[in-house]
C-alpha cells in the first residue's frame, strides 16, 4: 500500500493517468491489462503529458530566449575550461526531472534553441530518463543500496561521456536549422522602433513563438505514441522472459534490443524488472532491458527525427545503445 501511495506522490501526471484510467476502464469498460485497455490507456497517458509539457516548456523557452545571454552563455561553455563539469550539471539537471525519454525532448529543444552547446544537451538527454526519482528513492528499497549507487553513478557517467562524444564529432550541422532560428530582445527592441516591448505585447510573441515550435513537433508525438502504445498493449509479456532467461553473453544485446522498441517510464517497468530478477533472470541483464526501455523507443526516434538529421539521431542511439550494454555486463559480472 505504501509502496504505491509513494509512487503516486512522485508521480506528478498522476491526474491525467487517472483520467486515462477513468476513459479507458469506467467510460469504455476495457479491461486495463487487456492488450486494448493497455494500449489505449498508454496512448491516451502520453499523448496528453507530452502535449502538455510541450505547450509549457516552449512557452517558458520563449521567455529564456528573449532574455538568455545566448553569446555570454555559448563563450562561457565552450571557452572555458570546464573539465566536463558542465557536462555533468547537465546529466545532473536530467537526475531531477521526472521525465521519460520522449517527455525529456521539449526540455532538449529548448536547449539546443537558446545556444546551449550540442554535447551539453545531449548529456542531459540520456541522463533524463536513464537516471531518475524512481532508480534514487524506488531502487533501494527493491535492490538495495549498494546497486543504487552503482547503477546511478554509471548511469552519470554514462550520458557525461556520451555528451562528450557527440560534442567533440561537432554534429551540429545535423540540427534541424529551423530550432535554432529565434529573435533576441535586441532584434525585437529593434523591429519596435528601438522601444521596449511592453507586457501584453510580449506574451502575445512568446506564446507565438513557443507554439509554433509545439506544432510543429506535435503530430510527430502522436504518431510516435500511437507505435508505442500498439508495441506496449500487444506484446507478449512471456516473449521478453523467454529470451532473457539465457545465461550467455549475446543476452545483454538482445535484452537492449528487446527494450528499445517498448516505451515506458522508469516508474512503470520497475515491477516489471524485480519481476524478472525475481524469475532468476541476472541483474545486468534485466538492468539493460529496463534502461533500454526508459531511455531508447521508437516514439523518442520518430519525435527526435523532427529535431534533428537520421545521422546524429544513429549515433545518439549507438552511443546510448553501447553504454547501456555495459551497464548490464557490469552487474552481471559483479552481482
């Protein structure tokens, strides 16, 4: 009982899983673990949350843009030496936001469109969902202490190195052009006769320029919510057991593969983990399965290719892909 009061306190979108809940069981009387309840409930989950979070993060990215120092910002991070601690504020700034992967990319464009240097946003992308409140406040009460530190330290260092990979193969070019076109407070200041712009007038342009960025990026969360919530409602539970229960080296890459098409947050594919662990599947290898889950899917693909060329997209998913294989090695090897 406990247990899940706690999950609900931490989940604030607790509201619109009700909702999806009330739709999906009272309104439709779909059984919720029914492959279409299941299905129909995710879609209805995500959609709205990230829509959401879009709507607000973009319009609050608006407001930065107006008044960010992108120039003092951009030279402070790139000529200075930082020694990759702004790689890891970074991954830490995705520790505290309770996102999954495809709910962490407004927050990423958002970034990437006020100058942020490319392998900075990157670290807090992998690190959003792969290291969260649930693998800090939910893993020792389920894997003990010891586990949580080493998962959440790997899982840091994991997305500071994969940052700094995708920073020093300068792939810029391969940004979508158009996130990165935005005015300044001194290029509106100067299309208003050199005034300041007042109060109304401003919200009126920040909501413009926040949800012309949400449409355009909209129907592609629909779309990719609608892939993940047919792969979540109509795979087979007993498929995922099957082939994880092997105890040989090539499991940790099926277990990866085997997670990057489904699409869930960390809070949710918990049970499903301590499940499999509790079937005698090892550590590592359901550790692989449920970051591959949370941090890599089809839906982030298909919203991220919106924002950026195949090419970064490939290698922002090989580099993941790669450290969580040793993620799930480590642990088998040492637990």
């Amino acid at each position: 009982m406990w247990g899940k009061l706690l999950i609900i306190f931490m989940d604030i979108f607790y509201p619109i899983q009700f909702l999806a809940d009330t739709v999906t069981s009272n309104w439709l009387n779909l059984p919720k673990q029914g492959y279409l309840g299941s299905a129909l409930n995710f879609f209805i989950y995500d959609t709205i949350k990230i829509g959401i979070l879009l709507v607000f993060i973009n319009y609050l990215m608006a407001i930065t843009r107006y008044y960010f120092p992108t120039e003092k910002v951009r030279s402070l991070l790139t000529k200075r030496r930082w020694f990759g601690l702004d790689y890891l504020f970074a991954a830490l700034l995705g520790v505290v936001t309770p996102f999954c992967s495809c709910s962490s990319i407004p927050l990423f464009i958002g970034f990437v469109s006020t100058g942020i240097p490319l392998g900075v946003t990157f670290a807090f992308l992998i690190a959003s969902p792969l290291v969260n409140e649930s693998s800090l406040i939910l893993f020792p009460a389920l894997f003990g202490l010891k586990t949580t530190i080493i998962y959440n330290a790997v899982g840091v260092l994991v997305a500071v190195i994969g940052g700094m990979i995708i920073q020093k193969l300068h792939l810029e070019k391969y940004v979508n052009a158009e996130l990165l076109k935005y005015k300044s407070k001194t290029d509106l200041e100067a299309e208003n006769s050199g005034q300041k712009m007042g109060l109304k007038k401003l919200l009126g342009y920040w909501w413009t320029d926040g949800i012309k960025i949400t449409k355009s990026i909209f129907p592609y969360v629909v779309l990719g919510v609608a892939i993940g919530a047919i792969i979540h409602g109509f795979m087979p539970a007993n498929l995922i057991e099957k082939y994880l229960s092997f105890k040989a080296w090539w499991v940790i890459p099926v277990a990866t593969l085997l997670g990057v098409p489904l699409y869930a947050n960390s809070v949710s594919v918990l049970p499903v983990m301590e499940a499999l662990i509790g079937k005698g599947i090892p550590m590592g290898t359901a550790l692989a399965f449920m970051t591959a889950t949370v941090t890599l899917s089809i839906p982030e693909a298909l919203i991220l290719k919106k924002a950026m060329k195949w090419q970064l997209l490939a290698i922002f998913f090989g580099i993941t892909t790669i450290g969580i294989m040793l993620i799930g090695y480590l642990f088998n090897f040492f637990f």
